[in-house]
C-alpha cells in the first residue's frame, strides 16, 4: 500500500503529472471573481469563504478524472486487481494521494488567498478547519465518481455531473463552517456535521467505489 | 498449484463466447492457447484471472496464484525501469529485481524512463514484470508481440526457467516458441447459440 | 398457496417474456383508471372547490403540485428498491425498470418545480426561494440527471445496470444527507423567515388546516398519479425490454451466431 | 364556464397549462419509442429467424 502512495505521489510530481494544475485553477478562478462581482470589499468579505470553498471543490473536481483514468489506459488497473492488494485499498491510496496532491496543497494556499477577498481576520482560522477536514472527502467522493466512469470516453463531462450532487452535503457544511467563522458566529454544530459526513464516507465510499471499479473492470 | 478448470463458460459482453472448456495445468508444464481471433482468449485469460466472473464452472486453484501480463504492459512512462519494476515487486511482496533485469537483458537500461523506451523494450520490460511476482502461474496474453528474433528466444528462456522450478504456464500466442507445452486448440468450444425464441434473462 | 410459493410466483415476473405477457395485459386497465382519477380530480379540484380565505384561487395548483413531489420522491425510492433487488438477484427486468423510471422521475421533479415556481410568484413574491423544500427537489433533479446521463453513457448493458445500481444506492445516502444539509443551510441563511417555507403553504399543514374540501379531490389526483406512474413504468419496461433484446440479437449477429 | 380565478387566473392556468404539457410530452414520448422499438425488434427477429 505504501509501495502505491509513494508511486502515486512520485509520478505526481514527475514531469506531466499534473501536480499545481489544481492550485493554479483555485488561483485564477479566485482572481476572477472579482471582475465579475466588483470590487467592494465589504461584498467580497461577505462572500469570501463561500467563494473559497466553492473554488477548492472545483479544483478538486478538476483532477478527478486522471486520478483512476491514466492507470486504466497503461494496464495498471488489472495488474493491480489480480495482485495481494485488495481494491479497497487501492482505491483508499489512490484517494489518499489524490487528497495530498490536490487537497492538501488548496488548504494551505486558500489562507493566501483569503487575503486577495478581504476574508475577515477571524474566518482565517476556521476557512483552514474547514477546509482540512473537508477536503478528504471531497477526495473520497471523487474517487468513487472516477471509478464509475472509468472506462469511459467522455467520462470527464459526466464525472462532473455524477459527483457534484454528491458533493452537496460537503460544500454546505463546509463553506457553513467557513462562513459562521468569519462573521464570528458558533461553528461547532457544522463543524461536527462536516466532520461526521468525511469519517463515513472514508470509512464506506471505499467500498462502494472497489464494488464499481471491479464491474468496470470485467 | 494445480490450476484446473471444470465446464467453464465464459461471456463477453453478456454474449457466451467459449463454453464446456475443461483443462488442468500440472506444475511444470506449459499449455499454449490456440484459436481464430476473436474467440475469445483475452476474455478465457481474464477470467481465469479473476478480473471477469466466468457465467458457468469452476475454476480451482487460481486464486492468488496467477500472475497475468495483458495487451499492456501497466508500465508508468515517468519512471525509470528499476521504479517500475521495484513498485510491483513491492505490490507483490518480493524483494529482489536482479533476476527479472538479467532475464530480460535490461541492465543496459535501468536507468531510462519508461517512456523512452522501444515498443519492444517495453514489452521486455512488461515481461520482466512476471518475474518480479513471484506468482507460479503465468498468464501471458500474446507476449511476443514487437518482440524480436532474440527477445522471444530470451522470453522463451525464462519461461522454461520459470517452468523447471516448478511454475507454469499459460499461454496465448500464436508462434513457435519451442516449449514442449501441450495445445489447447479453443476453436472447438465455442459457444453454440441457443434458439433465438428463448427470450430469457439473457435476452436470447 | 404458501408464502414461499407465492414469492416464487412473484419471481417469475422477472423473465422478461412473462413480463411482456402481463403487462400487456393489465396495461390497459392502468392507463384508463389513472386517466379517469386525474380527470375526475382535476375536474373536481378546479371547477368545485372554493378559493382558500388567504391564498384565493392559486390553492388549485395543490392538485398538480402536491402528486408530482408525491411522485417525485416514491419514484426514486421505487429505483432504489429495484437496483437492489437486481445487485441481490441479478433479475434484469428489475434494472430496467429502475432505468425506465427514472425519466418518469425527471417529468415528476419538474412539474413540482415549475408549478413550485409558478406559485411561489404571486405568495413569496419571487420566482424563485431557496427554501429548503424547493432545494432539496432542485438536487434531486440533479441526481434523476446524473443517473440517466450514467445510463446513456455506457455500452455494455449489465455493466451500465450495475453502475446504476450502486449509484442509485449511493446517491441515496447522500440524498437524504444533502435533505439535512439543506434544512440546515437555511436556517442559517435567515433565521426565523419559516413563513416562507413550503411546508406551510402545501403539504400537510394545509390539509390539516382546510378541511376535507380539499383533500377529497386532491386525494383522487395523487391515485391517478400513481396509477399513471405504474402504466408508465410498466409500458417503458417493456420497451426497454424489447431495446434489450434488440441489442443482444445484433450483438449475436456479429458474433456470427 | 371557467371559475372565476380572481387576480391568480394566470398563474393557475399557466400551472395546469404547464403540468399537462409536460405529463403529455412524455406520455407520447414514452409512446413513440415504445412502438419504434417494438416494430424495430420484430424486423430483427424475422431478419434472424430467415437468416438462420
């Protein structure tokens, strides 16, 4: 299992491997919001968590569909499938590693960012909450959304259709947290909400996602 | 491990291709594939495999034994030969790569990115891979293709090797690659439809 | 006949040549009972009821309204049922009929959409609130289209009957996450603005509130609602039966059978 | 013969108006591909029944 992380995030980093693709389209849809909501901070103070949230989950939806679709085309997938590895675990790593390359690097750029939005000094804190405990599941979902589309060729259009429904629940409770944070407001409620929804999911979309990447494998 | 098989019935999308296949690989031996394109030898391949479920029989002793090489070799173009042999050795739980690079004469290229290789390189390199699981049934779906003159001697190499310590092998191929393995010809077995007003789940 | 029996019987509705047979014969009784009971209750309903003392006349919208969200949401869980069954016991005329529903579903959402929408005009003021209820559809909306779209995206029939399948399962769960989340969501937007929420225009705090004048006829429309949806699902299964077989038969063709 | 709908008249007809468009569209949509397909398979069974 390891074995496959460190390859997953080697091959990230790697020439063509996509890392920053994710970070410079959560940057450059940040930067335009402005242009097109005008540039009054109180405005953008307002709207600045949900912004931010609603751009991280578009970014994370962006490298949903090389996440299993590059190892399907190579003939990894089956090599994987008939190796000791069980697929839920393949899918977890894959899910792990996809939340390192894209997740984690949005959580830790999404502060910088929150300054171009004038995101009022105490929504700091709780943007960076929300967003570490949130992002794993936007990554988990994902996952599951990429496994069912897999084998197909215009998955990507579809991809996007299936999982952001699925995504609902996240980005309500997470850009909540967020929001509440920032005009001072309790957060716990959302909080455990959003924390409660990334453990089941993690816990029970693997094998949901093996279940379906095994049919497309047939 | 004896792999036998018992009346097996296989599908391809929902349509039985082969059936009433029966066989048994002996530690040791070589069986060869044999049978017009499109019978369905990938597909026999995959399900001995496990990737596929077959639609009626049994197959024993297959499970966590097979090491299946398909069309494609999984290789990752981004890393080098001993990465992308070291990541599947890791996979499988063995430790070491040596024997797969002298098998298939890769020392020469340990170093180079995957996707700088030749296509026959590559396949070399695909090959090695089933040296690396030390599983002790090989699958091999068309291996030699791209191969040249010496690689398929090399590979035939390795494959006796591989069967005088006890594995064996499955093959599907359509050259001469001077094993003494029995021929199982599959053009006998396939699947005869049914009448077409047996309008049943299978919608046939 | 025993219990046992009888759910053997049951099954056998599942060979689709059986299915064609029967349904074609109880088709006919469903089309004309649903339209009966919707005519008679749109009838009813429109010409001989009174306007409500607050919201006048827009009160005969309930008729249309109130059986489409019915429908809406029991034609979704009726796909979660029938993917279940077909992932259980692998009978394929259960996955096509989750897949033959699913449109009905799309129409349903809609129509408690539109006339949602159309009602809200004149009572909110607005076209458009993002009231929880009226949410919760909008997404539901949005999962009918993503498991259509997963439909039309595959090829190979029972692998595109599975994926469905586990879909709908999923989608489910997080369905009724998304119901809780929305409830929420709005409560935090503004706070104690519940004179907007829908629950308190339709659904059942109405019937309770305006007597029987209203729900006799609106009763009758949710039957013949039902009854519509089961002629329907039953007429596009057996299309989607004959696709099918339409499929197979050329598939065999190919294979040179 | 139509109730008197007060100052709502348009927005109840333009609900019934849309409802039943919308029911009938997919009644005959439903309608349609049923007897295409159905006309198509029996073409491809006498096709195959002919043809061996």
């Amino acid at each position: 299992m390891i074995a496959l992380l460190l390859r997953d995030l080697k091959l990230a980093f790697r020439a063509g491997g996509g890392f920053g693709l994710g970070l410079a389209f959560f940057l450059i849809v940040t930067v335009m919001v402005p242009f097109a909501v005008g540039p009054q901070s109180s405005l953008l103070a307002t709207i600045a968590a949900g912004v931010l949230w609603l751009g991280a989950l578009l970014a994370c939806l962006l490298s949903l569909d090389r996440l299993l679709a590059l190892d399907w085309e190579d003939g990894s997938l089956d090599l994987l499938a008939t190796a000791p590895l069980p697929l839920e675990a393949v899918v977890t790593v894959k899910a792990l590693a996809h939340w390192l390359t894209t997740g984690l690097p949005l959580v830790l750029a999404a502060p910088i960012l929150g300054v171009l939005l004038n995101l009022p000094v105490p929504g700091f804190f709780w943007l960076i909450v929300s967003l570490l405990v949130g992002t794993p599941a936007l990554s988990v979902i994902g996952t599951f959304g990429a496994a069912l589309t897999v084998g197909l060729k215009r998955g990507g259009l579809l991809l996007s259709l299936l999982v952001l429904p699925l995504y609902v629940p996240t980005l309500i409770f997470g850009a909540e947290v967020a929001r509440r944070g920032a005009i001072g407001m309790e957060t716990q409620t959302p909080l455990l909400m959003l924390a409660g929804i990334t453990a089941a999911t993690i816990a029970l979309l693997p094998f949901a996602s093996a279940a379906v990447l095994r049919i497309n494998l047939r | 491990m004896t792999l036998t098989v018992t009346d097996l019935t296989i599908t391809r999308g929902g349509i039985p291709v082969l059936e009433a296949l029966s066989f048994v690989l002996e530690p040791g031996r070589a069986l060869i594939l044999r049978g017009p394109n499109g019978i369905g030898k990938t597909t026999l391949l995959r399900t001995l495999a496990g990737l596929q479920p077959p639609l009626v029989g049994k197959i024993e002793g297959a499970e966590d034994q097979i090491a299946y090489a398909s069309h494609s070799d999984g290789l990752k173009p981004t890393l080098t030969v001993t990465e992308n042999l070291i990541f599947w050795a890791l996979v499988f739980g063995t430790d070491s790569i040596q024997p797969a690079i002298d098998a298939f004469a890769l020392n020469e290229l340990t170093d180079r990115h995957a996707g700088n290789l030749s296509a026959g390189q590559k396949r070399r390199l695909g090959l090695a891979r089933m040296l690396v699981t030390g599983r002790p049934i090989w699958m091999l779906d068309e291996p030699t293709v791209s191969l040249d003159k010496d690689a398929v001697q090399m590979f035939a190499d390795a494959v006796r090797a591989h069967l005088a310590q006890g594995g064996s092998a499955l093959i599907a191929t359509h050259i001469d690659l001077g094993l003494d393995g029995d021929i199982l010809d599959v053009g006998a077995n396939k699947a005869k439809p049914g009448p077409l007003d047996d309008f049943d789940g299978g919608f046939l | 006949m025993s219990i046992a029996a009888k759910a053997n019987a049951l099954w056998e509705y599942a060979n689709p040549r059986k299915f064609l047979a029967t349904s074609e014969r109880v088709l006919p009784f469903f089309w004309i009972t649903s339209m009966v009971c919707i005519g008679v209750g749109l009838v009813w309903g429109f010409f001989f009821t009174p306007d409500d003392y607050k919201q006048g006349s827009t009160v005969k919208i309930i008729y249309l309204h109130v059986p489409a969200a019915l429908m809406a949401i029991n034609c979704w869980l009726m796909m979660l049922v029938t993917s279940l069954i077909w992932l259980v016991r692998r009978h394929h005329v259960s996955a096509l009929a989750a897949r033959a529903a699913a449109p009905i579903g799309i129409v349903m959402t809609l129509i408690a959409l539109v006339t949602g929408a159309i009602w809200g005009q004149p009572m909110w003021g607005t076209w458009w609130a993002w009231d929880p209820r009226l949410t919760s559809f909008l997404i539901l909306f949005l999962f009918y289209l993503g498991y259509v779209a997963l439909w039309e995206a595959i090829e190979d029939p029972d692998t595109a009957a599975d994926l469905t399948s586990v879909l709908c399962l999923v989608g489910s769960v997080f369905a009724v996450l998304s119901r809780y989340a929305v409830n929420f969501w709005n409560q935090g937007l503004h706070q104690g603005a519940s004179v907007l929420r829908a629950g308190a225009v339709t659904g059942t705090d109405t019937e309770e509130k305006v007597s029987n004048i209203f729900f006799y006829p609106l009763l009758v429309c949710i039957i013949g609602f039902v009854l519509l949806f089961v002629a329907l699902v039953l007429y596009r299964t057996g299309t989607e039966i004959r696709a099918r077989r339409i499929k197979a038969l050329l598939a065999r063709e190919r294979v040179g059978g | 013969m139509i109730p008197d709908l007060g100052k709502y008249t348009d927005t109840v007809l333009t609900s019934y108006a849309a409802s039943i468009l919308l029911l009938a569209a997919l009644i005959v949509f439903s309608v349609l591909r049923g007897r295409k397909v159905r006309a198509e398979m029996e073409k491809v069974e006498q096709r195959m029944t002919r043809n061996g």
